[in-house]
C-alpha cells in the first residue's frame, strides 16, 4: 500500500503542481482516476494546511512507465535472484540521482545506472553512494556510475534555488519538507540564528517568506558559497536580510557581541548537536524559540531529547517553558530516528 492523496477532479491540476513543485510526489507510481476524484501517490503526509479538499488514503498504485521501464530493462541485464536486491528509492538533486547499491549488486552498477537514466530520460547523471556523511563538514563521497559529472547543480525546494556543489557540502533532499515547515513558524521581523546551515536551505526558506533577519553559519566554506550563489539566484523573491557567516559557530558566538538577542536559534547538526547546547544559553532571548534535531533511538524518540534539552539548559538556569512539538523527520538508521524538538526556552 502507498500513501495518496484523494482530491476531487476539480482540483486535480493545481494539485498536481503543487505536489510536484514540493518534491512530494511519489514518480515511482501512476497517478489513478475515477469519475469523481484523482488520487495522486504521496512520499509523505501532508500538514492540513497542505492538502487543501482532499483527504489521505492508503491505496494500491500501479508502478510509474519509468519505474517498469527500470526494471524491464535492468531484469534483462542481471540474474534474476539479484532483483530482490534493486534498490526501491533514492534521492535526486536536481537532475542528478544520487542511489545506494546493495553489495550483491557490485558488478552490475554500470547495468543499474544505465537503467535508471533510460528510464528516466531527463536524469543527467547516476551517482552511487560510496561514504556514509562524515567528517565535520557532513559530506558524502560520491561515485559516478552514469551520464557527466555537473559538479554542481540547481535543487529546487519548494521553487526556492539551492546551489549544491555535490561533491563539498552536505544536502539531503529529504529535509525539503522541514526546511518549509520550519520557514512557516517564523513571524515578521524575527532575528534567528542558523548555527549549522548547510547551504543554506533553512535561511532561504525563511527569508522566502518573512522580512527576518538571519545568520546563517556554517564551518564549510564550499557551503557558505552556495549560499552566497543562491541568495543572489533568489534576490528578488528573498524579503528577509541573510546574513552568510563562515565561521565554527563555537568560536563565532565568543567572538560575536549577540548575547541573548536572537529570537530563534536553529540547531540542524544532528550527530553533534548536544555538544553545543552550552550556546543557546548564549544566543537566545528568554522565552525565544530552539529548533533543535538529534538522533534518537525508536523506543524513546518522544521524550529523550526533551529530558536531554532540560537537564543541559538547568545548568544555565533556563528551562523549558513550552514543547511546541517533537516530531519523527525521517529513519536514520534501523533503530534511530532524526528528530525535530521545538521548544520555547525561558
Ligand atoms: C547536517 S549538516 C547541515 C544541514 C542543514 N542544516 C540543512 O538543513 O540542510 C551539518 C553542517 O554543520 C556544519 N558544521 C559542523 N561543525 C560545525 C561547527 N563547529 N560550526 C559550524 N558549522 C559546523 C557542517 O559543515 C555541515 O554543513
């Protein structure tokens, strides 16, 4: 079963392009029709606000032409008992895909890549996974299976223009959604702090639609420049002021005269974040709002960050005055989820 949405025919081409501008619907399936509604396959649950008329289901969608194609064409190149190991998703930045092969698959990558980009004529390249993200700059080393290495690339989340240099920073296509939800809780005039952004993906969103102000740091110099690149590509859309700061967010909060000014501070550094805690104290106001994601293990996911983030802000005297929300972002590893804890600090 796949998670759809039901939307009344009426409504089904705005839909249908408001899903795909999100990056939220599932190519990997047809879209089915009755005579009253369109039932479009979904990656995820859409918030309220987002799925307009229609109503969530769980349905049986026939497989996509390009996914038929993938495995037609793939099932002829190698032994039958390997089909079980094709991989069933991955992720595309831009007009690149970017796949994790299983081991038993190792002769066949050229064979699977091939596939994919004749199956999906308008893929530039196939890149396979080679690393798991590591390092303090969070990048994966990438290998180039098929098609021409672009180097970097234009991703667009949600309309908004995000440079990747593919092969130097870190980006999930996966966090679209939370860089928008995130963006949607900021009010006017607000000053918030990114303290690990990336290339940039949460300032954009947020200055895509309030006239905040936002530092947006990170330690990667390849990432910040994407940023600059993208601010420039989103000029005319961005209201609010980015400002792009390569620095380590440790030495930049000592060296910086911001004490307790921020409004909200942003802490998407999953594997690291609790190490700095020590800096919400300093960055935000009381009562101002962290945003702050952590790995956390499958039978605790709903309150272990909460009893982490309390016991470490006590230190400072500060505590937790509001659970605005925890929320599952995506399965991190067998057990382990990334998480997203909002809270409001007093
Ligand atoms: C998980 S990635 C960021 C993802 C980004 N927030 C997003 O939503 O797309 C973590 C980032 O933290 C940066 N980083 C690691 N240590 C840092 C430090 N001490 N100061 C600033 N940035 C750091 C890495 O370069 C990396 O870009």
């Amino acid at each position: 079963m796949t998670l759809g949405l039901k939307i009344p025919k009426k409504l089904a081409e705005s839909t249908r392009r408001f899903l795909i501008q999100r990056g939220l619907l599932d190519k990997k399936y047809k879209v089915i029709r009755d005579q009253s509604f369109v039932y479009f396959p979904i990656i995820m649950p859409l918030e309220s606000s987002e799925s307009f008329n229609g109503e969530i289901v769980d349905l049986d969608f026939p497989l996509s032409e390009a996914t038929i194609n993938f495995k037609e064409y793939v099932s002829s190149k190698i032994p039958s008992t390997l089909i079980q190991y094709l991989p069933s998703s991955w992720d595309q930045i831009d007009d690149v895909i970017v796949v994790e092969l299983h081991p038993m698959l190792e002769l066949y990558k050229s064979s699977i890549a091939e596939g994919i980009m004749s199956s999906h004529p308008h893929i530039k390249a196939v890149f396979e996974k080679i690393s798991s993200v590591s390092g303090t700059t969070r990048v994966r080393r990438l290998r180039l299976l098929a098609g021409k290495d672009p180097v970097k690339v234009v991703h667009k989340e949600y309309g908004i223009q995000l440079v990747i240099r593919l092969h130097e920073v870190y980006f999930s296509p996966r966090l679209g959604l939370e860089h928008y939800k995130v963006s949607k809780m900021v009010g006017s005039q607000e000053k918030v702090v990114d303290l690990f952004t990336g290339v940039g993906a949460f300032p954009l969103h947020i200055a895509t639609n309030t006239d905040s102000e936002i530092y947006a740091i990170d330690i990667n110099p390849q990432a910040i420049e994407c940023l600059k690149e993208s601010i420039q590509l989103n000029y005319k859309r961005l209201k609010g002021r980015i400002h792009p700061i390569c620095a380590d967010s440790r030495k930049w909060v000592a060296g910086a005269n911001l004490s307790q000014s921020f409004d909200r501070v942003i802490m998407n550094h999953p594997s690291r974040a609790y190490e700095f805690l020590d800096l919400v104290h300093y960055l935000l106001r009381p009562n101002g709002i962290l945003h702050f994601y952590s790995f956390e293990r499958e039978d605790r996911w709903q309150w272990s960050s909460l009893l982490k983030l309390s016991k470490a802000l006590k230190v400072y005297g500060r505590r937790i005055n509001e659970v605005i929300g925890v929320r599952k972002i995506r399965l991190y590893s067998p057990h382990e989820f990334h998480v997203g804890t909002v809270i409001r600090v007093s």
